[in-house]
C-alpha cells in the first residue's frame, strides 16, 4: 500500500500523521502556493503535477495504490484531476472533505448564494464596508469595489497591488470569537462574505458576525463528483482504506 494524500488542509495533516502512526507508506502533496506551508508529517512533494496526463505518470511510476484528495473544497480543478487520473489509472480515489458550516446555529439568517458574482450583488445590496474571507483567487470578482473601504484577509499576500482603500490582514488562523469582534468593529464592517469552507479553523467570524450583527454573505459548496466515495472525517478515511 503506497497513499498519496492530495493537502493542504488541516484534515489532509491530520490523516497524513495517523497513517505515520500506523506504518504505512504516504506521501502528501502540496500545491506550493503558500510561502510557509504548514507541512504534515512524513515524505511530502511540493508543486503541481501538469494536469490529469501528469498526475497519471506520477501514480503510476511512483506505484501509488491509492489517493486521498483531502484537498479544499474549493480545490475544485484537483478534485476533477484526482478522479480522472484514478480512474484512467486504476487507483481508487477517496474524498476526505470537512463538512461545511449549514449546521451553523446562525446558517439559516445568513445570505446563501451560488457564486462570488451573486456574492458580490448580495453585499452590495446589505452594506458598504465588506470584509472579504473568500480567498486571494477571488479577489477578482470584487474588483468593482475599488473606491470602498474594504477589508480583506488572505493567507499569503496577493501578487498584484490591491486598491489603496483596501486594508489586507495577512493571516491563517485559527481565530477566536473575541479577536473576529474586534475586527469586525475596528474596520467598521458591515457585510461579511464568506465561503462555505466549514471547520473550526476560521469558523469564529461566524459567530463574531451574530455577536454585532454584520450580516453574512455565503459562497455555497461546489458540488463533489458524481460517485467519489466521500466521508467528513479522517477515521472514515481510514477505515475505507481498511485500516
Ligand atoms: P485547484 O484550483 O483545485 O487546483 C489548481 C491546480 O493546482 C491543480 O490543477 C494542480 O496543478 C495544483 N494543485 C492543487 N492542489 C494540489 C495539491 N494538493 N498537490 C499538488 N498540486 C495541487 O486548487 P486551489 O483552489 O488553487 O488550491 C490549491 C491548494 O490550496 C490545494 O491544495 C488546497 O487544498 C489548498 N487550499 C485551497 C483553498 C481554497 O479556497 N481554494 C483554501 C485553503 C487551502 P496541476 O494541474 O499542475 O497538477
């Protein structure tokens, strides 16, 4: 048994310690998107494999016989990737994703939306001072706001200069409630957008949002792919891999 466990999650780290604790051959990959990452334990490979052809060669010359994609799930592109290489190769492919936040107490009052171009039309309908939390490969989407005052936290800074009113925290959490509420109110926000990344790690905003009532703009979950054996947890995983 050799398991390629597609990261960049805490979950991914978390299932890459408990199959070093109990002997078996892994190897995490990660994107290399962040200058730091936060690195699991045990042999990890760092950067992209050059699309499903790639990722087809380096399961079959590194005799993989199985991938975890315990990828974000926004991490859409690698998902799709990880199932077509599977599948052409012959590995089974397993989905360890986090569930998202919809059994929130607060998930009923907050503003679901589809995409971050509803996203962006729904926070403009409820406030004028947004703090955004959807991820620096979004920020795109919001470039209309460039005359707002618009608060933006991202894991690793963006490479194109943000507009000279935007105020960027460059941070990765965890946070807790009472440091969010600060925020929150030393920004003066007054719409929150987020997406449905769900966990615990960034979770506190949520409930610093109700504590003020800045109203919540939610980007909804990609749909996974059709027939990928999915389970919320890292003992899920490693119970279908038999372990
Ligand atoms: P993506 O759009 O689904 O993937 C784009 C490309 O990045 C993939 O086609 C692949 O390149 C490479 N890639 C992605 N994940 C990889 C991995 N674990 N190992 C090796 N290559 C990987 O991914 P993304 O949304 O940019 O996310 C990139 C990474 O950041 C993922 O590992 C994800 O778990 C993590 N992350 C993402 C988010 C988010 O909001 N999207 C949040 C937190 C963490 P090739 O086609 O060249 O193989």
């Amino acid at each position: 048994m050799r398991i390629l466990v597609l990261g960049g999650t805490s979950e991914a780290r978390a299932l890459a310690a408990a199959l070093v604790d109990r002997g078996v051959d892994v190897v995490s990959s990660l994107a290399g998107r962040v200058t730091r990452p936060r690195l699991p334990v045990g042999e990890v490979r760092i950067g992209g494999y050059g699309g499903v052809e790639g990722l087809r060669d380096y399961l079959r010359e590194g005799a993989l016989t199985h991938v975890v994609d315990a990828t974000h799930p926004f991490a859409t592109t690698m998902t799709a990737h990880a199932v077509a290489a599977g599948a052409a190769e012959g590995v089974p492919v397993i989905r360890l994703a986090r569930p998202g936040w919809s059994e929130h107490p607060d998930a009923s009052s907050w503003h679901w939306v589809e995409d971050y171009a509803q996203a962006r039309t729904r926070v403009e309908s409820l406030g004028r001072r947004p703090f955004v939390t959807t991820g620096r490969q979004t920020l795109g989407h919001f470039a209309a706001w460039r005359d707002h005052r618009v608060l933006v936290r991202v894991v690793e800074p963006p490479s194109d200069p943000l507009p000279p009113r935007w105020t960027t925290v460059v941070d990765r959490g965890p946070y807790a409630v009472e440091e969010e509420r600060r925020l929150l109110a030393g920004h003066g926000v007054d719409v929150l957008v987020t997406k449905d990344s769900g966990g615990t790690y960034t979770a506190a905003k949520l409930t610093a949002a109700a504590h003020v009532a800045v109203p919540v703009v939610v980007v909804a979950r990609p749909a996974a792919p059709a027939g990928l054996h999915e389970t919320p947890t890292v003992q899920g995983t490693l119970d279908a891999l038999g372990l």
